[in-house]
C-alpha cells in the first residue's frame, strides 16, 4: 500500500500485511491442527472443536412430506413452511421474516421464547393456517446443542452476542414448547430440532447426494458434514449403524495465530477466550476488526488527519455490511460514515477493509479444507459444500478468496470441490431433517 510516503504510515500497513496474512503453510498447519481437535472431539477428550452428534442422517431425495420450521439465526427470525417433493425438490410455500430486536439476546428465557412462539402465531394467523390442527414444526436453532436425539438438545453455551440467563444446560425443546401452549399451541408438534449448518447439510444433500458438507458464512459460522458413526467415540452404544451428521463447532477452533486486533476484539466480547475462530471469520465481528484497526491508526495521526470520524469512534458502529460497500464504493471512508478523508486515507481504509475481509475467506476456505480432507485425505471424490449466509451471498470477493486458498492447498483437485448456495438452508433444511426423521437408530440416549 503506497497511501503517501510516510514512513511511519508505510511501517504501520506493512505489519498490519503480516499480521493479517495467511499463507499456504499457515493453512496447512491450521489443517493438521483442525484434524487433531476433530479426532479429541470425535472421542470426547477436551477440544476446541465440539463435535457435536445430531442423531441426523443422510436424506435419500426421495422423502415426500410438508413441516413447518422455525430458524432462530443471530440476527433474524423466520417462520416458514416447506414442501419435500420426493425428487429433491423443496418447496416454500411461504417465509416470514422478523428482525430480532437486540433486547431479546439478553431478555429472560420466557421472553425469548414467547417472542419466538409469537411469530409462530403470527404466521399461523397470517397463512390462514389457524385452523388448530396438529402442525409439524422443525425448530432450527442456530447455536451449540448437545442432542441425545432428533427430539431434544441442551444449549451447551451461547454465542454470537447472546447472554439470556436460564437457558445454558436446558433442553430448547422443551422451553419451546412450554412457550408454543402458554399461546394455546399445544397442537403443534415439534418434530426435529437442528442446528443451521445441520439444516443447510440436509438441504443441500436432499437435492444432491454428492453434498456432504454444510457451512454458514453469516452472522456466526460454523460446519457439519457426515461421519461414520464408528467413529463418534463418545457415542457408546448401539449407534453404529450407518452415518450420522456431526455438527463440528468451527467457530470454537482456537489453534490460530491471533494477532493484536483479534485480542483487543475478544477482549471486548461476552464471550473472551471462546469463539475465536469466529471473531476471525464472521458477520458480527469483520466490521468491528476493521473499526479497531482505523481508530488506532487515526489516533496515532497515521490517517485520517483533519477529517471528521466519529461515525466509527463507538465499538460495533461499523457492520460488515458497511465493509461490504467500502470495498467496492469510490468513496470508501465515506462509505463507513468518515467525513473529509483525502482520497489517499480513503484507499488505505478499502484496504484495511479488504484485509480483514481477505484473511476471513481464507481461514474459511483452509477450514473447509480441513473438514473434506478429513474424510477425503486424497480428495479422490467430487464435493459439493452447501453453504447459506450474508457473508458468503453477499461479500464482494469472499467466495473468490475461499477458493483460491483451497487451489492454494490442492492444486487442480480443488476444481472438484463445488460450493453451492442453500438459501434459507437452516429453516428449510430443518423441516427436511424432520421428513426424513431419524436414521440413525437405536442410539437416543447413547451420546
Ligand atoms: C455460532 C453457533 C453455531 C452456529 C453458527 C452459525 O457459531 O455457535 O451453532 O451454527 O454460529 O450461525
């Protein structure tokens, strides 16, 4: 970056460079990393990475059948209702929408779950669907679940800025459920219950069988993908039948380099020493990544001089939707709210921008890498990765990057590795996982 000639300025972006960066070697190492704390997961030791059974199996396409779903994300509520054809094909008949208001991610467990049977009302009302008769509904829930089956999972902690007190160590089911009949709801039966990188997984393999990894770039990210259940050691019992979806908890993995950004970051969250991964890659956190890197700057006097930049003073005031349009405005500091930048100062924040942005592809395309290559050390097979959130939909260039770090690691194989956007994967892939119901059997209870 050749903002001016400033050497200091010079000094500052190039550590900046080095600390951001990750090369093929770190990816590599990432990898070896990744796979030694899938197996402890796999067997129950102490990990980074949960490995968590879901008692969800692999669709076959050919389940036919009707749910309605529910999909508590990070930022979003949707109410829906989906359609399984038997060839594939899943039809939503309808989707709704709702902001989730900030407050509800530190409200009491009642609240968040009368706000979450609300719009399950709503949308019955709105439908025309009230007509009381026993509903199927698919509660796809976006956060750790620690399953004993389809039907039921404890939270095992919160993420993604969540804190409600109450619900850490309950069964999600059952605090829906309690909330669906204090709104007289008791006729709706709650027929699965799984994460959104689950339900995208089953959405994306019930269209194709080649699909056999499911990831979320949004708000939070994460994975799943299927494992033979002989290998979840921590699950004893009569579960070795067949495959299992294991839902991985990428997002926890901290063997990483963390730089002085990502510890001044962690240091402000809810949740320090968890998530680090995430902090690295997700929604919630790129903007305030990029923030915390422009004010230091400005404040040293490296950029930014004379220009008004109170816009990005308070922490979390820059989103990544706002990096999103930076990246690619003419006027990126406008773009973030900074008024009277020179235009040099306004090319050094699309690059401080990019940066970040550019490292978050690539720790996710080196953990996607991680994940195949668990199953697939050689990649002697075609993958098709089913993928749903902003980050990915949205962020200019963020597929372009994952993808060229798995060239990085695999060479033309890579050309066999498919990414494949599921739109509405978690909600839609829910009501799949309640059609094709539990295939794992014999195991409830077992993990
Ligand atoms: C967070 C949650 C995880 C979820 C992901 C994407 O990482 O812990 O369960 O899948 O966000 O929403």
């Amino acid at each position: 970056m050749n903002g001016d000639a400033d050497p200091c300025r010079e000094g500052f972006l190039s550590s900046l460079r080095d600390e951001f960066l990750v090369s093929r070697d770190d990816a590599r190492g990432m990898i070896a990393d990744f796979h030694e704390e899938m197996r402890r997961g796999l067997a129950g030791r102490p990990s980074s990475l949960s490995m968590l059974p879901t008692f969800a199996g692999r669709p076959r396409g050919t389940e036919r059948g009707r749910s309605l779903f529910l999909d508590l994300g990070g930022t979003n509520v949707r109410v829906g209702q989906a359609a399984l054809d038997g060839q594939g094909r899943v039809e939503l008949a309808a989707v709704e929408r709702t902001v989730l208001p900030r407050t509800i991610m530190s409200a009491s467990a009642t609240e968040l779950f009368d706000f979450l049977a609300g719009c399950v009302d709503r949308f019955l009302l709105e439908r025309g669907l009230d007509d009381r008769r026993p509903h199927d509904l698919a509660f796809a829930f976006s956060f750790p679940l620690e399953q004993s089956s389809l039907l039921s999972g404890r939270l095992v902690n919160w993420t993604k800025g969540f804190t409600v007190p109450g619900v850490t160590g309950e069964d999600v089911v059952a605090l829906l459920r309690a909330a669906l009949a204090r709104r007289g709801r008791e006729g709706i039966r709650i027929a699965a219950l799984a994460n959104d990188a689950v339900g995208t997984l089953a959405a994306g393999s019930y269209a194709d069988p080649a699909c056999d990894l499911g990831v979320i770039l949004g708000t939070g990210t994460n994975a799943c993908y299927y494992e033979r259940t002989e290998r979840i050691e921590r699950c004893r019992g009569d579960v070795a039948v067949g495959e299992m979806i294991v839902n991985v908890e990428w997002g926890n993995f901290d063997r990483l380099r963390a730089n002085p950004w990502d510890e001044l970051l962690d240091r402000s969250t809810h949740n320090a020493g968890r998530q680090r991964l995430e902090k690295m890659i997700s929604g919630m956190y790129l903007g305030e990544l990029a923030r915390l890197v422009i004010v230091k700057a400005a404040a040293a006097g490296l950029l930014l001089r004379g220009a008004n930049h109170a816009a990005v003073a308070t922490p979390h005031a820059l989103t990544a939707e706002r990096l999103a349009v930076a990246v690619r405005s003419a006027d990126p500091a406008g773009a973030v709210g900074i008024e009277g930048a020179a235009p040099a100062d306004g090319a050094v924040v699309a690059w401080i921008c990019r940066l970040v942005a550019v490292r978050a592809a690539r720790l996710a395309g080196a953990a996607i890498a991680a994940v195949i290559s668990w199953r697939d050390a050689n990649l002697e097979r075609g993958h098709v990765v089913a993928i749903d959130g902003s980050l990915f939909e949205r962020f200019p260039g963020f597929r372009e990057n994952m993808r060229e770090m798995l060239r990085e690691l695999f060479g033309p194989r890579a050309a066999g590795i498919e990414f494949r956007r599921v739109r509405d994967g978690s909600g839609m892939g829910a009501a799949v996982v309640a059609v094709v119901g539990p295939r794992t059997g014999g195991g409830a209870g077992a993990c």
